[in-house]
C-alpha cells in the first residue's frame, strides 16, 4: 500500500475551505469573532499569508497523521515493522503482507467509513482538547461548539477524502 502524497495534499487544502465557509460572517464568522473576542482590526493587523502558510502546513501534518488512523491498512504494515526481512521484496514476511492486503486491502476503504472516523476524532478527540484549554482561557462553551464544529465537519471531509482516495 503506497500513500497518495497528491491525495495527502488535497486534504490539507480542507481545513482552509471549510475555514473560508464556516468562518464567513454570514454563516458562523460573527459569533466566533464575538465568542473569542476576536475584531476586524486584529484581523487586519495579522500576517495573513504568514498565518495561512503556516496553517497548511500544520493541516498538512494533520492529514498525513489522519490517514494512518482512517485506513486500518496501515495497521498492518505496524504489526511486521520489526520483522526480518520486511521491506524486503520477496521475503516471507512480505509475502504475508502481501497476502494480506490482497485479501483484505479494500476493506473500509471508503469516504464513509473515513468520514466517520474523522468525525469520532473531531468530537471525541479534538474538541475535548479545545474544551479544555477553552476553560483555562475562560472562553464560553459558545466558543467550544462553534470551533469544535468546525473541526468535526473538517475532519470529516479529511478523513472521507483520505480513506477513499489515499
């Protein structure tokens, strides 16, 4: 199994997208500026390709991590990791990986089932994260459901996109 860096790529333009929707002052972008205390001026006054530049390369990271946990695939090639031979063509061990994927390669192998585990991370990983250090910064649970939607949604799509085409 080969990891589609194109596909890796695609993902990591999601988190922007769905930004670029979700944020927008006329779906959900008025109530997250008021809900972080965000304002027009700090807005401005920002490096925007500084911030997006940086934020794709961490939704980068992001999507080449998404995709070992979406594509239970991958679980395999860590079961043999430590085994002679493995990477080795032709050797036992990778005869049985071979063997394997040929059998069970596709399984779960759709936008789906990648959806769903993207959004089992957004609500049972990401947003607890967001909960927690929103309570130490005093933010509003307005603030937690507005961002932890966002991610929910966003990695959704990421996952969707990676289980199927990575």
């Amino acid at each position: 199994m080969i990891l589609n860096m194109l596909v890796v790529l695609a993902s990591a333009l999601i988190p922007m997208v769905v930004g670029a929707l979700y944020y927008n002052p006329k779906l959900l972008g008025t109530a997250w500026m008021h809900a972080s205390g965000m304002t027009e001026e700090k807005i401005k006054n920002g490096n925007m390709l500084k911030m997006l530049l940086l934020s794709f390369i961490c939704a980068f990271i992001f999507s080449f991590f998404l995709f070992m946990l979406v594509v239970h695939q991958t679980d395999v090639y860590s079961l043999y990791a430590g085994e002679e031979g493995f990477g080795v063509e032709g050797s036992a061990v990778m005869n049985r990986i071979d063997t394997l994927m040929r059998e069970f390669g596709d399984r779960y192998r759709t936008f789906g089932h990648g959806a769903l585990h993207g959004t089992l991370i957004g609500v049972l990983f990401v947003t607890p994260i967001l909960g927690t250090i929103a309570l130490f910064e005093q933010k509003s649970f307005k603030y937690v459901a507005i961002n932890g939607g966002y991610w929910v949604i966003t990695l959704a799509l990421m996952g969707g996109v990676l289980c199927y085409w990575g």
